[in-house]
C-alpha cells in the first residue's frame, strides 16, 4: 500500500533557528566558503507532519479557462506601419548619419524590453554585429560614458559575444576605486549594475562593480522623480534574471511614464503585447480540454492540478507565436512531471516506485501490467503523451525515454532519502538534484519541439549543450529549494540544499540560505559562459529556452513556492501576462 506521506525526521533535529535578526556580516558577500560566525540557537522539536499532503485545488477551473476571450480587434495595417518605422531606429550605418551608436543601442534595449526583439531579431543581430566590428568604438574608450560603455558592454554579451570586462577599469581611479563623480551618475549608475550581472566567473572588476552600484543606488531614492521604482525594480531582481513577458508588461507601463518615449514604439509594444496574449487564450484553452480529458487530476485526488502554471512556465521559456506547437508540447510535459512529482513525493512505496522507474527506463507499456491502478493510470499518461509528441520526429523518441528514465531514478533517489530519514551531503545532494529538478527533461522535449527539422546533425548537436542545461537546472533546483525549504522542513522531506548544508555545517537556516544565494550567482556565471561558447556556434533560439528557464525559476520561487503553492503574487502574474491585456493608450503621432 502507499506510504505514509513523511516521517518524523527526528526528535534532536539537526536544523537550527537563528536568534533575531541583525546585520550579517559582510563577509557573508565576500568568503561564502568561510565559517561564518552568526550564533544560531537548537531547535530540538520538530511538528509532526500530516500523515497525508493535501495540495491547495487549482484557482483556475476549465469553465473560467473555456470563457476566456481571445477575440482582439487588431488593425494589421497600422502594424505593418509602425513596424516599418520602428525598423528604421535600428540602422547604424554611418552613411545615414542621423543615429550614434549610443542612440542605436538604447533602441536595441527598449525595443527588447518592450518584448518586441522577437520582431526585429534580424535587425538588431546586423545592428550590433556592425556595431561589434568597428574597432574604432571599442567599448571603454575615452568617448563613452558608464552609461554608454555599461549599455554596450550588456548588448553584446547578452546577444553571444565574448567580449572584455576590461571597460571597468577606466572608470577607477589610480588607486584602483571607483571615480566618486559616478555616484552621482544614476543612469550611469544602474547600467553598470546591470552589466555586472553578466559576469563570467573570475571577472573581479564586474564583481567590484555589482558591490560598488548596489551601495550607492539606494542613495537616489526620493532625489530623482521616478528613480524610486526604477532602483527597487533593479534591486529585486536583475534585469538579465527576469522573465521576459513579466518584464515587457512592466516595461510598457514604466516606458510610458517616460518623456523622451517614443510614442510609436510603445504602441506597437501595446499592440504587440495583446496579439500575443490572444494566441495564448487560444492555446490555454486548447490545453484545458487535453487535460481535462486526459484526468490526472481527477483520477488521482492527490496530485497537483496546475495546468494553468505549467502553461505559465512554458510561455516563459518561449513566448513567441511562432513557436505555438512547442509551447503546447511542453506544458503538456510540464503537468506530468508535477504529477509524477507527486507521486514519488507524497504516496508511492518505495517497492511501487521500483516499480514504476524500471518500466520508465525500458519504456516498456507491458509493465503496466504489474503496477497498482493508480501508477497506471500516470505510466498511460506518460508514455502515450511522449510518444504523441515524437509521432513527427521518432528519432527523438529514444533520447526523450532515456531523460525520463533518469528523471525517475533521480526521483527515487531522493524518495529513498526521505524513506530513511537520511541527510546527504551537499555535494552528493547537487550531483541528484540537478536532475531531479527536471529542468534537462523540459529542455530536451523543448529542443526537439522548436527543431523541427530533425536531422543526424541535430541529434548530434543537442550534446554540446550539456553545460548550458547543467547550470540552468542548477539555478532551478537551488531557487526551487530557497522557496520550498521551509515547508519541506516541516514536512519532514530531509534533502534539499538547505538542509544538507545546515546539517554538514552545523549553521542555521539565515547562513544556509545566504550561501545558496552565493551558489546560484555562481551558476549564472557560468552559465553565461556556456552561453557565450554556445552562440559562437549557432543562434538556435534552444539557447534562449535555457537562460529562460533559470529566469522562470526566480520569477516562480523568490517569494515562496509559486508553484505548488501558488499565492495572490503568483496569481497576478498570471493575469498580466496571460489573462489582461494592456490598456492601448492613442496619442498623437510624433
């Protein structure tokens, strides 16, 4: 029969409160490896968990996703019309003459912000390749400000090029700080913490940067109108780590503020943004009767029913309209890893799970035949939806079957450590969970989804993205633990990397925490310079799913498990990118 949902993990528990807080130390930014001394106090109780998890139902029935509205009226003339003209702010040649390079790369930004880089994608890839090749507009010479140099210095590494950290430096002084007049500097200011965050690893004068930028910016709070939303928007989280939709409807609204906006660029962005959202009504809708005919829910009462955040996450990691059959694909992929997820997590014994994995790793529907009903019913579900995915391109199939096999063993891995009551190492922990987190199973299904063309090359290519997924999964599984760790402690759930690190070091959660945070810049860094070698070789848009996944993973988990126990933040997230459209503003043209 099922096990029970968690044992008491221990009457002496390892993990510890910390005393109220104060100011860390800063040493806590700088040495993450070190012992750092904050007293902590025992916690010797530990709540009994609930012999049985009940999830929170689903906010989002199918009649409300069915009564959804995608009608728009939208004038495709006057689209065309100012796509052309937006179009034109993009030209760098210098026999136009009435761009810089300055004004150019400041178009490049807003357009890309206002979710419009999909559009011009052509544009601005000969835009900044022109812009890379004139030696006489190195970024960090004597004619650019921080602002430009930062602005510069984002662009092209954002978009694949390797290009230095060395404009740093002319902005220290002959004792190596930072110029004081840059204090002064908010835009200078605030671009220079947004390159810092497209460091590689090992890049100290980005690092000094990010530190010297986040001390002062605070300082402009209440000095410069509007500054106050632009540095808290900035501090919560960087640019580079923001979900890309979130960010355009944000944007749109904090660019219309603005008096130098260019009027004809925030309407198509309007424009832009409400087309896009009516093909994704459209696509929701579609996956509400898949999933409901489908029944995991309803056959299994103590699974999640989060259709409508799986769909979430997949327009996160690819949003544009072209690539629909990719996004329907994925969502699908989305649920059964939360139902899977469940299972291991909250009802299968240990002897089921066996079970379960090993037909999973031989991809074999006879095995059905020896499962209790309800790993039936998820093993029919899996192998007929993956399989229907494949049905265009079966060369995929094998490769798919294999990362769900190893999916598995990294579920049952961890259902054996919360079985035994038994508290890895970190490492051993990260060397599992990286897996587990099901990042490479999403990122697999996505890169033969949006391929279409699947030849031997592709198949070999998909390889060398092994770093990339690496690092992304690991950004997900460590903002996954920051936001789940509370509730998996009282539950008794004894991996994760907060625990295992509080229990290797014998610190509290505050230090664990804090650490964890230290562990996923690293991994941006270097997932940013597996970026970087990966664009040197192609421009497969699979490389922007990968940086978007570990972006969708701060939006889901910064302030609590967005997830699996979706809140009314969680909610208008929903709502303002897929259920309310933005409010067209008419103003006279320029």
């Amino acid at each position: 029969m099922a096990l029970q949902l968690y044992q008491v993990v221990s009457t002496q528990s390892i993990f510890v409160l910390c005393k109220p807080k104060q100011h860390l130390p800063q040493t806590l930014k700088h040495h993450r490896r070190q012992q750092l001394s904050i007293q902590c106090v025992s916690k010797t109780e530990v709540s009994q968990p609930d012999s049985r998890m009940v999830y929170q139902p689903t906010i989002w029935s199918d009649v409300f996703i069915k009564l959804l509205d995608a009608s728009i009226s939208i004038n495709y003339e006057r689209v065309n019309e100012l796509e052309q003209k937006v179009r034109s702010l993009l030209n760098p040649d210098s026999e136009n003459g009435s761009l810089s390079v300055l004004q150019v790369l400041e178009n490049i930004d807003d357009i890309e912000r206002l979710g419009l880089g999909y559009r011009f994608q052509n544009d601005i890839i000969r835009a900044l390749s022109i812009i890379a090749d004139r030696n006489i507009v190195k970024i960090g010479e004597k004619e650019d400000s921080v602002y430009e140099a930062s602005l510069k210095f984002r662009l092209l590494r954002k978009h694949g090029y390797n290009v230095s950290q060395d404009f740093v430096r002319r902005f220290k002084d002959s004792r190596g700080d930072f110029m004081g007049v840059l204090k002064t500097d908010l835009k200078g200011l605030i671009n220079l913490y947004e390159a810092s965050y497209l460091a590689f690893e090992g890049e100290r004068d980005l690092h000094e940067a990010k530190l010297f930028a986040t001390q002062y910016l605070p300082n402009f709070k209440g000095r410069e109108y509007g500054a106050h939303e632009l540095i808290n928007h900035a501090l919560e989280l960087p640019l580079y780590r923001r979900m890309l939709r979130l960010e355009a409807r944000w944007y749109i609204d904090a660019y219309g503020k603005r008096e130098d906006a260019n009027i004809l660029m925030l309407e198509l962005a309007a424009l832009d943004f409400n087309m896009v959202q009516s093909q994704l009504k459209t696509e929701l809708q579609e996956l509400s009767k898949w999933w409901k005919n489908i029944g995991l829910a309803s056959k299994l009462s103590f699974v999640r029913d989060r259709l409508m955040e799986c769909f979430f996450w997949t327009v996160g990691m690819v949003f544009e309209p072209q690539y629909y059959s990719c996004r329907v694909g994925l969502t699908k992929v989305g649920a059964l890893i939360t139902v899977i997820d469940d299972i291991y997590d909250v009802y299968g014994s240990l002897n089921e799970l066996k079970i379960f994995t090993d037909a999973v790793k031989r991809w074999d529907i006879t095995a059905i035949e020896h499962m209790p009903e309800y790993l039936q019913v998820g093993y029919r579900a899996l192998f007929n939806t993956v399989t229907e995915l494949c049905f265009n391109t079966p060369i995929a199939l094998p490769i798919l079957a294999k990362e769900w096999g190893d999916l598995l063993e990294a579920f049952y891995v961890e259902a054996k450590w919360t079985h035994n009551k038994y508290i890895p190492t970190l490492e051993d922990y990260m060397n599992n969970a990286w897996r587990s987190v099901s990042g490479v199973v999403i990122l697999s299904h996505g890169y033969f989804l949006i391929n279409k063309e699947m030849k031997k090359d592709t198949i070999e290519s998909f390889e060398k993205y092994h770093e990339l997924l690496k690092w992304s999964s690991t950004i997900f599984r460590l903002c996954n633990d920051l936001g789940t760790s509370p509730d998996e402690i009282k539950q008794g759930k004894t991996a994760n990397a907060i625990s295992c690190y509080m229990h290797a070091n014998r610190v509290c959660e505050e230090v664990a925490r804090e650490y964890i945070k230290d562990l996923i810049d690293e991994a941006w860094r270097k997932m940013i310079k597996a970026q970087v070698a990966c664009s040197q070789e192609s421009g497969d848009p699979f490389i922007d799913m990968a940086i978007n996944l570990a972006r969708l993973s701060h939006c889901t988990y910064q302030y609590g498990d967005g997830h699996g126990a979706p809140d009314a933040r969680a909610k208008d997230r929903v709502v303002s990118v897929i259920i309310e459209p933005v409010k067209i503003r008419k103003k006279e043209h320029l």
